[in-house]
C-alpha cells in the first residue's frame, strides 16, 4: 500500500524566541541602582582613577575595578554638540547639547544631555548639575540630563 507525503511528515508548532535579557551584574547593576536612588557612582582603578559610567575592568589594565566611589552631581563640560530639531527617542524634546562631562571627583568624562535652553548659554568649561528623572527604574534615562549651572 502506497503511502502519500503528507502522511509522512511528522510537524509540530514551533515560536523562535530569544527571551534572555542582558544581566547587568555587579558593577552595572549597582551603577543603575544608584542612579534609581537618585545617586551618581563611579569606580577606582588599581591606579586610583575614578571612573564613570561605572565599568567592569579597568580600560588600562584588563584589571577588574574596585571600589564604588559617591560622585557629586555636579561637573564640567568637557565638550559638546548641539541638536536643534531633537528626534522621537533623544532624551530631551527640545534644542539641548550632547556633552561630555566630567563630573567632580572624576577622572573620565561621561556622554550626556545638557539641557541650555539656547546654543548662546552653551560652552566648553560650562558647570552642569544633575536633574535626575521624577521616576526612576534602574536605567541611565534615570538621570534626565543637566543643567547649565549660573555661575556666581
């Protein structure tokens, strides 16, 4: 008795799915969780430079890092860009400058927003200060951005 192909086919439902989501693990994951609380951390290297963002190992030395270090909120403008007409995901809906920051206490600069107002008010040496978002997750959006602070 002949048999036909459909009969010889064995099938079963099958989703392809990739449901793992990245682990922070420990340095990451406390560098977000003091951003959740309204903190900035950074870490020292066997050098004794502070870096920020928190990193697993030290970019010099291969090394993994040591201890976490409370970082003030305030910092300095390293250098920027400006961004006139923001896109859908930028952090802030309006003209603001991308910069790097070096935050008081730190040895390395981050990349962040700076929230000016206006290109005029914005320029390399500026003082910023941190405005942290009004709820907080655990993310790095968890810090909003910075603010140009006036000097005195």
């Amino acid at each position: 008795m002949a048999s036909t192909a459909d009969e010889d086919v064995l099938t079963a439902a099958y989703e392809l799915r990739y449901d793992f989501r990245r682990t922070c693990g420990p340095i990451i994951g406390h560098f977000l969780a003091a951003l959740k609380a309204g903190r900035l951390e950074g870490v020292r290297t066997a050098s004794g430079k502070v870096i920020v963002p928190a990193v697993e190992y030290d970019p010099e030395t291969g090394m993994p890092v040591g201890d976490f270090v409370p970082l003030a909120g305030t910092g300095t403008v390293k250098t920027w860009a400006w961004v006139a007409n923001p896109r859908e995901l930028h952090p802030l809906q309006k003209p603001f400058a991308w910069a790097l920051i070096q935050l008081d206490g730190a040895d390395t600069a981050m990349l962040h927003a700076v929230d000016a107002g206006d290109m005029a008010r914005m320029k390399t040496g500026a003082r910023v200060k941190a405005r942290f978002a009004d709820e907080r997750v655990g993310h790095i959006r968890d810090l909003a951005c910075f603010d140009l602070v006036e000097s005195e």
